[in-house]
C-alpha cells in the first residue's frame, strides 16, 4: 500500500463541472497529463454531501475521454480520475470536489509517495506550477494528505478548509508565489 502526497487546489470561482473538466482535460494534454482509460482503471466517486454513495465504475479503452467525463459529472458529489505523466512511474490522481454537489469548487491532485521518494518532490513542485498556469485559482496548497501535520478532510466546510489554509504554511503554498 502506498501513501500519497496531496496538493489541493481550490478554484476563485466555482464551475460547471462537464465544461471545466472538458476543457481542464484539453489543457492538461499540454502538460503531458494524459487521462487514463485502460482497462484496469476505475473512477472512484465521492460520497455526497448527505453522505449517498456510488459505486466505482470500470473504464476500458474503447472509452473516450468525453464518456469518461460524463460518468464523472453524472454524479454530483464528482469523484477521482487517474492520468499519467512521463516524469513519473505510478498515476497521478485528480480528484474534482464540490462543497455543494453542483458547481466544481476545486481538486486534490494526489501523487504516489513512491514516485517523491527521491528526487521527484521537485518534479512534483514543477508539474503543480505548469497545472497553476491553466486555471484561475484561489489558493494551491500542498501536502493536505491523511499522513500530513497539515492534514485538510475534504468533509469539512469549504469556509473551515480556508481558514486552516490561512492558519497553516505548506510545503506547496501559492500564497508564496
């Protein structure tokens, strides 16, 4: 089992979830984040605010990216997508959060310990920075996972997750860019 290493990023404005996520989708192309679709993937969905929950749901590669995104955006709590990237072994986790289950507020990007074990808390630092350059952001803070001293739960209210932010410093801190 591994553990991950979270960066979260919370949008200045909330979005409709299928444009933001198509167009996202499109720009993280040219960072050479590539959705992944094989068969061995699963997108895993996010309990909703009143805590109903979904099964995951398998892809396989005849699927395209915008089916993918319509199974992501046809549950309103959103949920976790994986995609790849040549600088690291193991997938890259996007999961899309919503305070409200309706607009897209933000994600967490999550990175395999085991790919930063070395030199890669660098290549991660660089890769946050070229996804910061696609969006219009509020704050990009990381380092938010279950094993952090800046632990943030995404179960709490999205005005508690921006006090904590503003209470705490972080190893990724857009506040300091």
């Amino acid at each position: 089992m591994s553990n991950f290493d979270e960066t979260l990023v919370l949008l200045k404005e909330k979005k409709d979830p299928k444009s933001f996520i198509i167009d996202f989708n499109e720009k993280l192309r040219s960072v050479d984040v590539l959705l992944e679709k094989d068969e061995d993937e699963i997108i895993v969905f996010n309990d909703t605010r009143h805590e109903e929950e979904k099964d995951y749901v398998e892809l396989d590669e005849s699927m395209t990216e915008e089916q993918v995104i319509d199974l992501i955006c046809s549950w309103k709590a959103l949920g976790l997508l994986l995609y790849r990237h040549p600088d690291f072994r193991l997938q890259i986790g996007i999961n899309y959060l919503t305070w409200d289950d309706q607009s897209l507020h933000g994600f967490e990007i999550s990175f395999s310990d085991k790919d930063l074990a070395f030199d890669g808390t660098d290549r991660q630092k660089e890769l946050i920075l070229k996804i910061s350059q696609l969006i219009d952001y509020e704050y990009i803070v990381g380092d938010v996972g279950h094993a952090s001293r800046n632990y943030i739960s995404m179960e709490e209210s999205l005005e508690k997750i921006k006090e904590h932010i503003m209470s705490n410093s972080f190893t990724i801190d857009s506040r300091t860019w």
